[in-house]
C-alpha cells in the first residue's frame, strides 16, 4: 500500500510538467508547403492560448534573416502572419527555413518551404555499353529550376518492336548523379528504345526517346599488358607492345588503337593516331636518357559485322620506360612493324639504299641489321647527318675497292 501511494506521488509531480512540455508552444502553417518559382505565401503563427502570450510580440525569420514587421499582420492576441511575395528558389534541398519567433528570440515553431520549377524533360541522353555486357546511360537535367528542389530521375527501356517496358536500378550518386548502369546482358541483334523521366513534387517529365543498337554502342576494357622497351642502342626509340582487351576474344571485331606519352615531368601527352590494328608499335624522336609514360586504348569496330565504330575505351594505366642516353635528337614518328611497306623505318632505309646507289654499285646486300647499325653510329656523332653520310660512304666504297 505504502508502495502505491509513493508512486502516485511521482506522478503528481511529474505528469503535469511532461504534459505541459508535450504542449506545442505555437504551430506554423502551411506545414511544408511545395510552390512554384515567383509564388506569394502567406503563413500564420498560432500561439497555445493557454500560455498567456501576445503575438503582437513575435516576429519571423527565413532562413535565420529577420523579416521587415511590415509584412507581419496581427489577426488576433495568439496568431501572427507574414506575407512573402516574388519567392525565389529554395537555396538548398532541404527547404528554406520560415521561424516564428518569442520576444527573447525562443522558436516557437517553424515550417519548410520548398521553392522550385516542375522540371523539364532530360536532355544529352548518351549511352554505352562495355563489352556488351552491360548498359551505362547519362543525361542533364532539363532546366535550373530542378537544382531547387529534389527531383527523382528513372531510365527506361525496352525492345523497339516487343517487350515489356524495364527501369534502371542502380543510379549514380553526387556529381555523376545523372547516369544508371544496367548490370545485365542485353539483346545483341534487335533495337532498344531508351529514355529517361523525371518527377518531382510539382510534376513529371519526359525525354526524349533514343533509339539504338547495342552493338553500335560497344567500348571495351582498356588493352592489357601494356610493355615498354629500348630499341637496342637507338636512344631515341621505344617500343610499345600490348594484348587486346581479354573480354573480347571471343567476339569477332576489328579493333583500332590509339598512344599517348608524355615526358616524365610533363603534364601534355602526344599522341599517335595512325597506329591501326597492330598490338606493337615503335616510338621514334624521343629524347635521350628520359623516362616515359605511355598509354593505350581500344576502339572495337565492327562488332559482329556492325558498320559503326565503337567507342574508345578507357586509357590504360600508364607504363614507364627510359630511353638510352645520348646527345642527339631526332625528329617525332611512330614507326610501325617492319614488314609493313608504308612504314617510316622502311622509307628512310629506302631513302639510304638509294643515296649509297647513286655514290656506288653492289649495294644489294645491305640489310636492316646494318641500317640500325649506321643509325646508332650517326647519333653518336658529332657532325652533321650529311657530313656523316658521305664518311660512311667513303669508308663503304674503300672496302669494296680493296675487296
């Protein structure tokens, strides 16, 4: 009995002052609300008239800036309203903050106004697919009105003649926001129609709707094994070397490639255009006694017989390699294979074969070997490349006099 007498106490005591915390001290309206760009508002704050309070001595803020008491308006002793016209957007997502405040500045309650446009359907809507195993699609937002306020994005798509109609599931975040990757293989040899709709709370909209092949849109993984080497003594040479994208050795495609490199403490990378569907290639007109980074990347063409070029892929990770020593520069060429007839290596050793057979007869057997040999010794000369020439040519022409 004592027991039960000693709680009822306690709650004498303390239920009143829960109650009375629980009591709201005032309540702003409209809750929330979601208004277009340029709208007027007017909200109220009613005050708990069992408090006792005066609301001819309150006053708002929005966004923590005091408003001017002649937009306020007395309705009665406990409700207070503000008039706002010509809004501008929310300044951030989450609403601009609108306070009704006691004398002593205490919040006696508050609302979130959510300013913005009904967005405008999405723009710039580009798709690829890596490997064909995969979709990734991106699009911009169709007008500024939708950085005030959240608004929800989906990518669509189907089959153009059959099908049902499929969403994107996994959409970026931050500033990639605007894209949807498709983890799932997708028809190869049939169109897909591909759009985005946007929606936020003061209406919808539509993109535009794109139609494509999914072998048109085909990029891969950037090429493997990326491997850098000397060219022998040559100083001003590199020669690079790589396997095609490993995902693709099952599909017929005829793949392009592309080179960048740039000097170790340099940020502007060169690059070589004219490469082809080689996996090699010699870099020419380097300068001596320097580190390079190199990359590659791949543009599958053809997949499956398509008549559209891929899209590139990917730089690969850059590959470093140095370059022997020497003083001698020459000019910037990507020399191809060697047994390719237009290469740069074969019309300079053209040009050679011809110089030593207008000075001389029985020049048919010089080869390539000595043709590098006659390289490494012009750049490790002094002199000019004609002065030189015409020595090697006097010495060429002695040795087959004695002989």
């Amino acid at each position: 009995m004592f027991y039960f007498m000693f709680l009822l106490l306690l709650l004498l005591l303390f239920v009143p002052h829960v109650l009375f915390s629980s009591t709201h001290v005032a309540v702003v309206s409209p809750q929330d609300p979601v208004l277009h760009i340029g709208s007027n508002l007017t909200a109220t704050c009613t005050l708990n008239p069992d408090l006792g309070l005066h609301a001819g001595n309150f006053y708002w803020t929005l966004n923590g800036i005091r408003l001017s008491s002649a937009t306020y308006s007395l309705v009665s002793s406990n409700i207070l309203s503000v008039n706002l016209h010509h809004l501008n957007g929310s300044r951030q997502k989450s609403g601009d903050n609108l306070v009704c405040h006691g004398a002593d500045g205490q919040v006696l309650g508050g609302s979130c106004l959510y300013v913005a446009t009904p967005p405008e359907k999405p723009v710039n809507l580009t798709c690829w697919s890596r490997n064909t195993k995969d979709l990734t699609c991106k699009w911009s937002p169709g007008g500024p009105g939708e950085t005030h306020i959240r608004t929800k994005y989906t990518l669509k798509y189907k089959l153009r003649w059959y099908g049902r109609e499929k969403e994107g599931e996994n959409y970026s975040t931050g500033k990639q926001r605007y894209s949807c990757y498709v983890p799932r293989n997708l028809a190869l040899f049939t169109p897909y129609e591909i759009w985005v709709e946007a929606s936020n709370q003061l209406g919808s909209a539509i993109s535009d709707i794109t139609t494509l092949d999914i072998l048109d849109i085909v990029t891969t993984d950037p090429p493997a094994d990326i491997q850098v080497s000397r060219v022998g003594d040559l100083e001003d040479q590199l020669t690079v070397r790589w396997t095609s994208p490993p995902e693709l050795k099952d599909i017929l495609f005829q793949a392009k490639y592309q080179i960048r490199y740039r000097l170790e403490d340099s940020t502007e990378w060169k690059l070589v255009d004219d490469v082809g569907n080689q996996t090699s290639c010699r870099l020419a007109g380097l300068h001596p006694g320097t580190v390079y980074f190199v990359q590659v990347r791949c543009n599958p063409v053809g997949i499956y017989g398509s008549r559209k070029a891929g899209i590139w892929s990917d730089w690969s990770h850059p590959t470093a390699a140095s370059t022997p020593s020497s003083d001698r520069l020459l000019s910037s060429t990507c020399e191809s294979k060697p047994s390719e007839q237009n290469s740069t290596l074969r019309r300079e050793l053209k040009q050679f074969f011809g110089w030593v057979r207008k000075h001389a007869y029985g020049c048919s057997g010089m080869s390539i070997k000595l043709y590098d040999q006659w390289r490494v010794w012009l750049q490790k000369s002094h002199k000019t490349r004609n002065q030189v020439g015409k020595q090697y040519f006097s010495l060429f022409v002695s040795s087959n006099q004695s002989s």
